[in-house]
C-alpha cells in the first residue's frame, strides 16, 4: 500500500544531488545572497559560515495547533506497518545524507550523526505523517482500512512486507532474485503481483519519494549555494523528469523482485482480497492520501537535516576528500 519495495536510496545520486553536496569548492565558487544574524542581505564571494547566518526561522504553525492523532489512525499506522517503515526510512536516509559529506573526523561524524538523528529521526517522521493524515483524512476512511488490515489475510501480508523489509533479508532478496534464472515465476502469479504493484503505484511512489529526498536536500543547501547555482536548479527539475519514464520502468523490475519474495508464502486468495481493498475507493484515496503523507514528510526532515548539518560541518567542506597518509618508510636494512 505504501510502496516499500522499488525505493533504492543509493538511487539518490542519479537525481543529481550529489552534484550539488560533493562536489567540493567548485560548486561553492561564485557569488552568495544570504541573510545575515541582523537580518541585513549579504553578497560575498565565500559561502557564509554557520555563525554567520540567521537562524532558521521557524515553521508557521497552523490554526489551533496542529491535529491530535486519533486512536483509529494510531492503530492504521501500526496495523500497516506504517511505524515500522518509517523507522527503517529515518535510518536509510540519513545514512545517504552522511555520505553526501565525504571524509569527516571521528568528533565531526559523532556530531553529524547526533544532529541528523533529531532532525530526521523515526518520531519526527511519523509526527509529520500522523499530521497530515489527521488533517486530511477522516476517522472513518481511517477506520475502514485499519478494519481490512485486522483480518488474518491483512495480518499477514503486513507481517511479510515487514519481515521481507528488514534489512538482513535483501540478501536473500537478491538471492532469491538469482534463482529465478533458472526457477521462473509462474506467468498467472506474475500477473497478479504487477496488478498490485500497479493498483498500489509503488514504483511511481519510489521514485517520488527519490525526488523528495532531493528537493529537500536542495532546499536545506540553498543558503550556501552560490546565486548561479541557484537559478541552474531549474535544469536539474527537468532533467528528474526526463528521466523519470526510464527510471520508473527499472524500480518497477526492483519491485516486482521484492513483491515476490515477500509474498511467497501468501495465498493467491490473500493477494486478491489485498489486491480487492487497494483497487476500492477507499483503498485508492488513502493509499495516494498516505503516498502524499509520506512524501511531505521526508521533504521536510531532508531538509531540516541539512540545516542541522550545516551549523556542524560548514557547508564549503561537504563532500571534500582528504588525501591518505603516506605509510612511514620503512627502516633501511644495515
């Protein structure tokens, strides 16, 4: 329901973000327009340090607060796996996001990782989610679904979507993805798993997340990228959807691999019925109601995250490469 299967977070590189984080001095050279701790707008031929900045503002907080999460949408999240996605989602990211900052000293990395676990942590995502859903789905939508995920056959398949989501089982993924040269998937099974896969929008999804990843990076950088590099971010938006047709079509082969080992032990009779709820009404509008959730979600803690950063590890440094010691020559021999 919720796409767990095309993601592939090292996928993030091929959206050009790592151009915009690694690539050392040369993307920092030019003029920079940022708003001082007075609030005085700067232009300077450095990017500014972390002590020279404003101080993010904060979010605008919306009429009355925002909505308190109702007991239904508490146990959708839970009966979904939804939680459980999240917090593999929290840990994923961030671990491409500290790769994006190249070679850093143990101190340097310890701080990194303490600011990007708050700013894109498992409770920050599912804070943001919960608000979204609450605010945009009604109880009863929520109620309905969390009904259908309460039977044995919902059970089930959340259990093997999750088992088949841990990270010790994409070994045996790829695994099982070998041996299908030679043990090929029944056509009728094939059929049914590309209908869900279809119904649910898992590939698309996959790779909105992908650029959700990406926009939040750009917009956490923006600050520290010079004006040029500023106004080159609209090629970047249409060269992410020139690429998006062939990008869909090779996730969607990633997913149908994992749709397929998780649900190997499923009955084609648990997968109709699953595949019944996704293609009803409601299934449709809180499957793209959860899609849009989650997609807001990550845009924002990605993007939180790289502020977090920045007041670490100053901004011209991300992605710099540090040259290995040379070994001590060895002694000579008398």
């Amino acid at each position: 329901m919720i796409g767990r299967w095309g993601a592939r977070w090292t996928a993030i590189g091929l959206l050009g973000v790592a151009g915009i984080l690694t690539s050392g001095s040369d993307a920092f050279g030019g003029t920079y327009k940022w708003i001082d701790r007075d609030g005085n707008i700067r232009y300077t031929d450095r990017p500014p340090q972390p002590d020279d900045l404003a101080p993010p503002s904060p979010s605008a907080p919306t009429s009355g607060g925002p909505a308190a999460s109702s007991p239904a949408l508490q146990e959708f999240m839970e009966l979904s796996g939804l939680h459980q996605q999240l917090e593999w989602m929290a840990v994923n990211t961030r671990s491409q996001l500290q790769a994006q900052l190249g070679a850093l000293e143990a101190e340097e990395r310890a701080s990194v990782d303490r600011v990007a676990a708050v700013a894109f942590g498992a409770d920050r995502l599912q804070s943001l989610v919960r608000e979204s859903l609450s605010a945009r789905v009604d109880d009863a939508k929520i109620a309905q679904a969390a009904g259908w995920f309460r039977t044995a056959a919902g059970r089930k398949i959340t259990a093997a979507e999750i088992a088949a989501a841990m990270p010790q089982a994409q070994e045996d993924i790829a695994k099982f993805a070998r041996g299908r040269t030679t043990n090929p998937i029944d056509p009728k099974r094939l059929e049914r798993l590309q209908r869900l896969e279809e119904v649910a929008g898992s590939s698309e999804f996959s790779f909105d997340l992908l650029v959700a990843v990406a926009e939040g990076m750009r917009r956490g950088a923006e600050p520290f990228l010079p004006v040029e590099r500023r106004r080159a971010m609209g090629n970047s938006d249409r060269e992410i959807a020139s690429a998006r047709p062939k990008a869909v079509e090779e996730l969607r082969a990633t997913t149908l691999v994992g749709l397929e080992f998780a649900y190997r032990d499923i009955s084609d009779a648990d997968l109709d019925a699953y595949l019944a709820f996704l293609s009803s009404p409601g299934g449709r509008s809180l499957t793209a109601e959860v899609h849009q959730a989650l997609l807001h979600a990550v845009r924002r803690s990605t993007q939180d995250a790289i502020v977090a950063i920045a007041q670490v590890i100053p901004p011209h440094r991300w992605g710099e490469t540090r040259p290995r010691e040379a070994p001590a020559p060895k002694p000579a021999r008398l």
